[in-house]
C-alpha cells in the first residue's frame, strides 16, 4: 500500500503519515511547498512524478485553506484552494486510478435544527469556508470512482493552533473565560482520528462518512472539562453566539451520525473526554 497525503505540515497531516509510518505503511507527504495545488498543470506534474517513482494507491487530501472567518473576506482564494484545488487532485486520482479520501467538515450542513447529521443529508453551506468545502466534495465525487469523503469537526492535535491551546493561554491569563454554550458538536482528536483514516484506506468500502470522538458537548462543557482536567482554578460563564460576533456563521447543530463506521466494520474512536486527557499529558498540562 502506497499512500499520497497533501497537507502533510497541517494538524492532522503529520500525524496521519506518524500512523501511517506506525504500520508500515509506505507513504509520500507534500505541503505547500512542493506544490500548489491551485495550479492544475503542476498537481498533474508532481503527484504523476511520485506515481512514477512509487506506484500510488491512494491519496489522501488533507491540504485547505481553514481560516473560517478570513474565508469571508477571501472568497475567490478559498473556493480556489478548497474547490479547485481538489478538483486538480480528483482529476489526477481519476487519471491514475487511485482511491482518493477528501477531508470534509461539518460546515457542508446548514447547522440547524438537533438531529445528527448524516452522511448522506442534504448538504446547504452556511459560510464561505463550507461552501468551499462542499464544491470540494462535489468534484471529488464526480470525478472519483474509489473515494471517501470524511467530514470532521471541532479538531484539535499537537501541530497548531485549537480551542484547547486558547483556552489554557486564557484561562492562566485571566482566571476566567466567557464561552458559547449554544453550539453544540463533537471534538475530534487528531491521533484518532488518523488511525481510523488509515483503518479505512485499507478497505474498499467507500463512500461518506462521519469521524468525530465520541460524544457531544458545547463549546462551554469542553471550556469547564479543560480546565478539570487540568487542574485549572477558572471561572468559566456560558453565553450565547450573539455574545461573540463574528463574520463567518457558525452551525448551532454540529451533531455526526457515525453509525455508517460501525455498519462497515470500522471502531469508533474513543470518548473526547479520554482524547482531551491524553492530549493535555502530550502537553504536559496534566
């Protein structure tokens, strides 16, 4: 099995091609760069170039531009990199007949109403990162006969910045922290997360799907297990969206329905609580 992963720099890239390594896995990550992925000619060019050195079995397309609220203000780069930077790399998959996993998020939904969300619901983008995203997924499944599409939320992993970095930086900073308590979803762990993406890549079994840890929380009940598990003294106040404007929506309703992973064989991660434990001893904050 040879494995091709874009954005291997990013959060979850360099832990995928860790997992992937773990395994045995022979693997090939590129970043920005070694190539833009915006540039049709050049994706053609380079991952045809690593084809050729070590026949490719799959790619696995981690690389976007993630800055959801910059996103607003850079609409025609962000729907270049997301939606036609995936494209260029669909476009090779078919070409090279390759499966082809696509990164997707929860921001494909409208974000209302309570129901999990399915893989295969009616996707209508709230903002310009979503929509991007979700131009993304319709070229990958147009052009790509072997692909997954995998829709994370609320990720958090060594490399870069998240939600539990900028809480523990708040929380020692001020002793007290305001958080929304009207967004409810599900933290993904990137470790995790990285090992099911590479359970999955060994199959066949394509299709969308849903990859969250276990679990749903706002973004308050995290803040408050953060600083428990820490051992942080902070005062945590709950408070609705409108308290924190800000230019990209935000989906009030981020609950996955993860029971297509268990229907094709695959486990589930473990519980965000267990993942948040972990990952605050890699930082040496428990």
């Amino acid at each position: 099995m040879r494995v091709l992963v874009t954005g291997a720099k990013g959060q979850l890239g360099s832990d995928l091609l860790c997992e992937l390594s773990k395994r045995n896995i022979e693997s090939v990550g590129i970043d920005i760069e070694d190539l833009d992925i915006t540039d049709a000619a050049a994706t053609k060019k380079v991952i045809e170039g690593i084809n050729n050195k070590t026949k490719l079995d799959a790619i696995i397309h981690c690389a976007a531009y993630t800055a959801v609220d910059a996103a607003e203000d850079n609409e025609a780069l962000v729907t270049k990199i997301n939606a036609e930077g995936t494209k260029n790399i669909a476009e090779v998959a078919k070409t090279l007949d390759v499966a082809m996993m696509y990164i997707s998020t929860d921001y494909v939904f409208d974000g209302e109403g309570k129901r999990p969300w399915e893989p295969d619901d009616k996707r209508a983008p709230l903002n310009v990162y979503g929509m991007a995203k979700y131009k993304g997924e319709l070229y990958v499944e147009e052009l790509v006969k072997k692909y997954f599409i995998v829709r994370i939320s609320w990720v958090f992993g060594l490399h870069g910045n998240n939600f539990i970095k900028t809480m523990l930086r708040l929380g020692k900073e001020r002793g007290a922290v305001s958080v929304v308590n009207d967004q409810i979803g599900s933290p993904t762990y990137t470790p995790d997360l990285s090992r099911l993406l590479a359970d999955m890549i060994l199959t066949d079994k394509y299709g969308r799907y849903h990859a969250t840890n276990e679990g749903l929380c706002s973004w308050y009940d995290f803040a408050v297990e953060i600083f428990k598990q820490a051992n942080l003294d902070v005062a945590v106040t709950p408070v609705s969206s409108d308290a924190f404007p800000v230019k990209a929506k935000r989906p009030h309703n981020s609950r996955m329905d993860k029971s297509k992973l268990t229907e094709n064989g695959f486990k589930l991660l473990p519980t965000w609580q267990d993942a948040l434990g972990r990952y605050l001893l890699e930082l040496g904050e428990k």
